[in-house]
C-alpha cells in the first residue's frame, strides 16, 4: 500500500428523535408491531398530501450550526425515485440541489492527541424507506413499513478520510454530536445512526479518481473499520496485479465472514430522476428562525471540553471523559458552580458517581443525589472535615439513600467529622506505634511500606475522626525519631 492512497467519504444517516413522521402524524415509536403506525400519507395512496414536520427542519439547522455549515435559505423538496419492495410510494421526499446546511467541518480528536478536521459537503433532509425482513425457514420475505417516512437527517462528508481508524473516530464524533443536540439517540444496533461509506484507492501523486464502491451495512463502530479495512485490502489486491475496479458498485459487509459482498451496480445520480416534489412548497428559513434554533442549543461537547481545561484546569483525560455523555458534562458543570475544588469534584464525577450509574445501568437523570450536594462533599473533605475514605465509604451511601441532604448535617449525625485535635492524635499514635514496636524497627530498617499498616490503626484508633493529612505528618515525626 506504500504506493497508493486511500480515499474515503462517508454518509451518515441520523434518524430523527420527533414524535411524528417527516410529513404525517404517524407514530415515530421503534419497537412495535410490523405494519401499525401507517396511514394514506405513508402509504402514498391517492388524494393524499404530506406536510412538513416543522421539528424536523429545527433539527436539521441544528446539527448545521454545530458543524460550521451555511444554512439554505429557500430550501426546495424533491422526488428521489427508485423501486425498493420496502419503499411504499416508489420515490422517497429528499433534497437534491438545496440541501439545508452546505459545507461545514467536524473536528475530531484522535487518540494521539491530533485533531483531524472532516469537510462536510452537506446536510440535508429526508424520510426513511421501511424495512424488509428475512427470516429464517420462510419462503418468502416480509416488509414492515413501520419506519417508512420517519425523518432523518444525511451527513455527507468530503472524499477527505484516509483510513478507518479516521473513520471510526469521525463516526463517534457525529454520534456524541447528536446525543447533545437531543437530535438522535445514536444506537447503531437499533439502526437509528446509520454509515454508508464510498471508498477507493489510486496511486500516489495521481489527481484522477478511480471508481468507487459504496459498502452498506456497518452496523457498530468496530464493523466500520473491518468492512474499510477487508475493501481497502480487496482493491489493493486488484490495482496492485494490474487489474482496474470497471464500474461503480455497492457491496454488503458480512460481520461473520469480515468480508464485504456484492449487492449491486450502484445507481448514478441520474438513475434516481429527481425532480420538485409536486406536493410541498419551498421551505424559507430566516435568519430570525436560525438565531431562535441556536438559542436553544447546548454546549457542545469540544467546547465544554475546552472549558474544562481552560478554566477547570483539570487533565485533558478527564475533559475526555466528563464529555462523552452530555447529562455527566452538564452534571459536572454544576457541581463546580458551587465548589472550587475542580479537581476533586472531577475525581468524584468520574469515580463514585459514574460507578454508581453503571452497576445500576441508569442514565444521570436518575442520579439521586443533586450536584450542589456533591459540591458540599468535595468541600468537606477538602478542608478537613471529614476523611476521603470516610467520605466514600459512610457518607456518600447514606447520601444516595436520602437524595438531598447536606453531607455536613448527615456527617455530624453519624459523628464522622474530624474533631480531634493534634494532641489527641499524637497520643493515639504514639499508643499505635508502642504496640507494634517489632513493626515500627521493622520500618527504622527500611520496611518502609509498614507506613500503610500505621496509619490504618491510627485511622481505626480515631474512629475515622482524624485529618488524615495531619495524621501522615505527626507519623513520620514519630518514625523518624
């Protein structure tokens, strides 16, 4: 491969988060019988008129003004026509010559700390086709048009991405994009994020594209990379031997084989025979309606990061994780609205709370205990009221019982915070260390990790109730005497 370059451009459909089809009232609701949210509209049956999901248009600008893109202002919807069994009407409402959002860029963070930037080319609107099903010791396939009409959104990139690695990160990007916009749930499994991917390879140095396949069917991250990873080596092994890719083609990526497999000639554009969609008149989008739609946005997830750094000062390992969910980065958030100590309230976000949501499978939403709750814990062990170990093991269980309460008033109930005194706590030590004297000549002869062993039976002699910190400090005094 060291003499040829890889090419690759990318469509993601986004299927839309709206109660309602694109152009009917039909229920969007995954998961339910075959063939029940359906009406005239859906079915394209004569006499029918569809009309435009004003929710869905908002999501569309949205998504346009987190990737840096023009939003179209005389937006024109089109008739893409072709057969498909599960494609009730015969042509799907798209946009051809007027997508939404034009140009734009997402940047992406690769795991050697580069930031790639991939070039959009566009963003536009259109409904989805429904869904055949092959079953298994059936003679005959099955259609559900259940999904027919319900909206999505398609992100077309440049022929800009060079290898799936790129690919993959480009793919996790758009899909924590969307969950922050509340656009798209994002579940590749469920079909509800979906890839399509154009690639080609030529030699280096060379300006000429060569054909391109079109692999469908990559349904999980990992999947995009293997089925990028089998095409790329499958045309290298053509060019390579002197042979040439003749035609355009979509193939079919088989997860258990890691191969991809011949579908079909993939259609030109012009195969599709678009034309104004007769039914819907042009869509304006002024430029009142964009600043209302950008009003309503969230932080995205590049720039809470930066805040996190800049302003937090916290790691960029911890910026990275406090903002793959956007419920944990607005949680996080508020927590340091109401404490100072950022470093310990990340350690806390990351740590026992996340734990928390994980061993229960919940979201942060369900979260018991508010953020300026956590924020009065982070400050109670930061200034030495109460002990970290203490904090974790005692007081945060009881706060996940109780919800909100503050931690002091629930410390002080279970008589936790640190009272003692440095004479108290140089009498418990020294109790300690008299009755242990082989340990502690143990630890005058080097055995220095005997450390751990002394504190803990200062920590258990004081019931907890000592600054850790001031007990570490007064211990080497001692040792070291």
């Amino acid at each position: 491969m060291e003499d040829f370059e890889v090419i690759i451009g990318l469509e993601v459909h986004a299927q839309l988060l709206t109660n309602s089809k694109a152009y009917s009232k039909d229920s969007t609701a995954y998961g339910s019988l075959p063939n029940v949210h359906l009406s005239p509209i859906t079915l394209g049956l004569p006499g029918t008129l569809p009309v435009v999901n004003k929710a869905v248009i908002e999501a569309a600008i949205k998504m346009g003004l987190a990737c840096h893109s023009d939003i179209t202002e005389r937006n024109i919807y089109d008739r893409k026509n072709y057969f498909y069994p599960d494609l009730p009407k015969g042509y799907q409402i798209t946009q051809d010559k007027t997508p939404i959002c034009r140009g734009g860029y997402v940047e992406v963070d690769m795991e050697d700390e580069s930031t790639m930037k991939v070039e959009l080319t566009r963003i536009h609107m259109e409904e989805d086709a429904g869904k055949s099903l092959h079953i298994d010791g059936e003679e005959d396939s099955f259609v559900d048009f259940n999904r027919a009409g319900v909206p999505l959104i398609e992100i077309v990139t440049e022929p800009c991405i060079k290898n799936s690695e790129e690919a993959a990160a480009y793919l996790v990007e758009i899909r924590k994009m969307v969950r922050y916009l509340g656009i798209c749930d994002g579940n590749m499994e469920e079909g509800s994020l979906r890839c399509d991917a154009n690639v080609s390879i030529r030699p280096k140095g060379s300006s000429t594209f060569n054909k391109k396949v079109e692999v469908k069917n990559m349904n999980s991250f990992r999947n995009v990379q293997r089925a990028l990873e089998h095409e790329i080596e499958r045309q290298y092994a053509i060019y390579s031997t002197g042979g040439t890719i003749e035609e355009s083609e979509t193939r079919n990526f088989d997860p258990v084989s890691g191969k991809t497999i011949p579908m079909r000639t993939k259609e030109e554009l012009n195969d599709y025979r678009y034309f104004p969609e007769p039914d819907l008149p042009p869509v304006i989008v002024s430029e009142r309606w964009i600043s209302d739609v950008r009003a309503k946005m969230p932080e995205m997830p590049r720039e809470l990061s930066k805040k996190f750094i800049t302003e937090y000062g916290l790691p960029k390992y911890d910026a990275k994780v406090l903002t793959e969910n956007r419920g944990i980065a607005e949680y996080f958030n508020a927590v340091c609205q109401q404490t100072k100590n950022y470093k310990q309230a990340s350690n806390w976000v990351m740590g026992k709370v996340k734990s928390y949501l994980n061993e229960l499978t919940k979201s942060i939403e369900d979260f018991p205990i508010p953020p300026g709750s956590i924020a009065e814990l982070v400050d109670l062990v930061a200034e030495g009221k109460v002990s970290n170990s203490i904090a974790e093991q005692k007081i945060f269980p009881e706060m996940l019982v109780e919800g909100n309460i503050h931690p002091e008033e629930l410390a002080r109930r279970m008589n936790v915070l640190i009272e003692a005194d440095s004479g108290q706590l140089k009498q418990a030590i020294q109790r300690v260390l008299s009755s242990m004297p082989e340990k502690v000549e143990e630890y005058k002869n080097g055995k220095k990790g005997l450390q751990g062993l002394f504190m803990g039976q200062v920590m258990k002699e004081m019931r907890g109730k000592a600054d850790p910190r001031e007990a570490a400090k007064i211990l080497n005094e001692e040792l070291e005497k």
